[in-house]
C-alpha cells in the first residue's frame, strides 16, 4: 500500500483523473487523504465525488467550501459569499441532477460530507489538516470552524523557514513530524507551481480552482504529481475567478 495526499480539486474532475492516473494510483490498496474543497469552482463536482467514492481507503478531511455545499444539502442554505466564491457552479451542478432526478448520486455525497473528518493523524505522526490550527493548544481543543479558515500557521511556517534560512534555528508545528494543508493556494507567489514546504509544513494547493495545478502527492517518499493546468482543461467555464 502506498499514501497519498491530495489538495484542493474544486470540481476539476479532469484534473483529479490526470492526477490519479499519473501516479498510477491504485483504488483498491492504496490509501488517499483528501484535504478538502472538492466544492465550488469548476462545474464537475459530483463528478469529482464519484471519483473519489471509488477509492476504497479514502480519508476525507473537510474544507471551508464543503462545509457550505454540506449546509445546502442539510437546509437549502445559499449565502451571498458561498455563490461569489465558486458555489454557484456547484448549486447549478446538483440541481441538474435533481431536475435529471439523479437522487442516489446527490445522497452518497451527502453521506461522504456528513462522514468527513476535521482532521487527520497517521500512525507515524503525521497530521492532514485543511487549512490549520493554533498549534499553541492541542488540536482536539481546535474548533472546526478554526480548522478550515485557519492560515496563520503558514504564514508562520513562512516566518521559520525565513529565520532559518538566516541561519537562526527554526520553529516548527509542535507535536508532529509533519502537517500537510490546503486551503492557501501557493499559485499566487510560486509561478512553478510546485507543492511547497516550509518548516515542517507541507502545502499542496497549487491553485486547481483558479488558473493553477492539481497535485497529488506520495507521502513517504514526497514525489508528486499534476494535472495540466486546471483553466485549459475547462477553456469556456469560469472558475473561481
């Protein structure tokens, strides 16, 4: 069995595809942790949950835009600021398949968001969380709505590996060999597009809801792999912006 990690799809299911097929990932043994926001951006949402409801070990670690698509499920909710972030797609998406009377699909979704985890540890001490949390108190301690807005521990993880890189020792998130996030695209500062790690925190959102790349990543041995980029797979549809 091999472990991945992949970041954040936003409904580019051609990208996901690209991505598990380049790393030649097998869906019955190897295990797949997801960091969240598989919602909002790209029109092929449900289709990107079919994909990943095919792994058979799947780790799904809820981000801030599932958490909306998970209250629209549970009350029909459609605040301003989920439609202008990406939802809009998505609400247009689950409604074509409930003209198309497509319930079951719709259904297993739901179930796979109401089962989503705020986070996650390995065994060997490795924890996947999607966008952070104050790592001056125990994460069981952390709220939820903490765990995927949370951005200020990259930035402080930029603010070690900076000290570091002038030759001061470096801090890094206390209790665990490495973190793994999402939620922060790195797209806006690394034109390479590459996963990013600082300190002792991997990032792997490179951008796949804007005009970035989806990545995918093997944990023990950090070789990864991408999917073109995300806006020439979807050459007519607006994304995230």
């Amino acid at each position: 069995m091999k472990r991945y990690v992949i970041g954040d799809i936003h409904g580019a299911y051609k990208a996901l595809v690209q991505c598990l097929e380049r790393s030649n990932f097998n869906y019955e043994e190897d295990e797949l942790i997801c960091l969240g926001d598989v919602a909002d951006g790209w029109t092929e949402v449900p289709e990107s949950f079919d994909e990943l409801l095919k792994v058979n070990k799947l780790v799904y670690v809820i981000g801030n835009h599932d958490l909306w698509l998970r209250e629209w499920f549970k009350f029909a909710a459609t605040p301003h600021i989920w439609l202008s972030q990406g939802g809009q797609n998505t609400l247009d998406a689950y409604i074509r398949l409930l003209e198309g009377g497509d319930t079951k699909r719709q259904v297993s979704h739901e179930n796979l968001l109401e089962k989503a985890v705020d986070y996650h540890v390995t065994d060997d001490n490795k924890l996947f969380v999607h966008g952070g949390f104050n790592w001056h108190h125990p994460i069981e301690q952390t709220l939820p709505y903490t765990m995927v807005w949370d951005r200020n521990m990259w930035q402080a993880a930029a603010y070690w590996q900076l000290q570091h890189n002038r030759g001061m020792k470096m801090d890094k998130v206390p209790n665990y060999d490495e973190v793994f996030i999402g939620h922060t695209t790195t797209s806006r500062f690394d034109p390479e597009l590459k996963p990013v790690h600082l300190s002792n925190v991997w990032n792997v959102d490179q951008g796949a809801g804007w005009e970035g790349k989806l990545t995918i990543m093997d944990i023990d041995t950090k070789e990864y792999w991408q999917s073109d980029i995300v806006s020439k797979l979807y050459p007519d549809i607006k994304g995230r912006g």
